[in-house]
C-alpha cells in the first residue's frame, strides 16, 4: 500500500489535527478514537487534508486564477460578490482531481468497501480549518452530499 499523504482516516485524527482536517473531522476522530472502543457505534471514515486542496489548486493551476477573481472585492456588493463566488466554483468544477490524490481517496474508499460492503454509501461533507471561530460561525455554508456511491459519485 502507497504512503498516504492527503488524507487521514478517523482513527489517526486528533483534535490537534484541525489545521489540517477541520474541526467537524478532528471532532469526528476523537470521537471514533475514544468512544469506539466503549461500544459507541461510530462508522469509519477519513478525511482529505488541506495538504490534499493545496496539491489540487497547484496541479489544477487554478491557484493564481482564484486569487485574480477575488482581487479587489467590493465585500458589500453583492452583486460582484456572487459573480465573483460563480467564477472561483467554475474553476474548480472545471479541474480534475491529481491523479496521486485521487488513487489515494479511491483506495480509502475501497478499504470502507471491505469493512462496510461493495460500493458503500459515504457522506462527503465540508470539514474547512477556519469553519468556526471563536468570533464567528461559518456552519452550514458548504455543501454536503449524502449516499454517494462509487466512484463516479465521489469524483
């Protein structure tokens, strides 16, 4: 099995990882860590790292593209605001995931298939490093998917 480098599974997530996995992973895996073993039932799982949207914004070259289309932004014009957001979500759209990363998401996939059944049904939620903050929440402002299944879903 390859070294991973762009995602952590729950049982290797500690709430010291949230710079890295966010702070609902970093929950999540102090949750499987210490409840698991008391008969908690929590499923299994992993996170992908900001190691993991760093190497896709550079592979994708979107990078220096993102940070033109948010220069100069107006914060209380909506209307550019929201033209400015469509364009950043276009660009992601638009790239394909690194082949390195996506080997290493579609062999932590297989392995939740092995534990839980062919093509398990998986959530793929938002997990941002800066979600919540001690002078503001961001909860609920990213998307969730819910029962996606296989690989063409997860992609």
């Amino acid at each position: 099995m390859q070294q991973k480098k762009f995602l952590l599974w729950f049982d290797e997530i500690r709430i010291e990882d949230v710079p890295s996995v966010g702070g609902k992973n970093a929950s999540l895996g102090e949750m499987y860590r210490d409840l698991k073993p008391q008969g908690v039932k929590i499923p299994n799982g992993f996170a992908t790292t900001s190691e993991a949207y760093w190497h896709f914004l550079n592979s994708a070259g979107i990078l220096d593209k993102l940070k033109e289309a948010m220069s100069g932004l107006n914060k209380s014009d909506m209307k550019d605001l929201a033209a400015r957001g469509n364009r950043a979500r276009e660009l992601i759209l638009k790239s394909d995931l690194p082949e390195d990363m996506w080997a290493e998401i579609k062999e932590a996939y297989d392995r939740l298939g092995d534990e839980y059944g062919a093509d398990p049904d998986v959530a793929v939620r938002s997990s941002a490093t800066a979600e919540d903050l001690p002078t503001a929440s961001f909860a609920g402002q990213q998307e969730t998917f819910l029962n996606v299944r296989g690989y063409q879903e997860l992609k």
